[in-house]
C-alpha cells in the first residue's frame, strides 16, 4: 500500500525532488520489489542529502550487484567498509 501511494505521488508530480525520505523509501520498496534499475536513482538522489545513509548505500550496493555492475557495487562496498 505503502509503495502504490508514493507512485501516485510521483504519477502526479513528475519527480520527488528535495526530498531525501521520499527517494529513500521509494527506492527501498522499489528493492524489494526486485526493481533494482528504478530503484538505483532513487537512492543515488536521497544520497545526495545524507551520504552517508547505511541502509541507502547497502541498498545501492545490491542494486548495483544485481544489475551486474560489478565495479559500483565494489565502490559502494568501499563506502560502505569505511563508514563502518
């Protein structure tokens, strides 16, 4: 329910700008719903107002893997290891 109110969100509007929860939570449900390419911008987009967001770089991380872009996912994995 969760995930059907927020794409008529974005249905509606266009884009989900200038907001870091919304991008976070519509790219975690997007995840696991195994919508790794539209979650990836999503993500990337809340990343930019929290860096350092665990759950949003660990999501990124898997998105990256499972779209078999090794080299990203390794980057992310680095990001990750030095956040701790």
């Amino acid at each position: 329910k969760a995930f059907q109110i927020l794409e008529a969100y974005y249905r509606q509007h266009g884009s989900v700008e200038k907001h870091f929860l919304i991008n976070k939570v519509f790219g975690l449900l997007l995840t696991e719903k195994g919508e790794y390419q539209k979650a990836t911008p999503f993500l990337t987009y809340a990343l930019q107002f929290i860096p350092d967001d665990m759950e949003c770089l660990e999501r990124l991380k898997l998105c990256y893997q499972q779209d078999g872009n090794a080299d990203r996912a390794a980057i992310i994995g680095e990001v990750l290891s030095v956040l701790g």
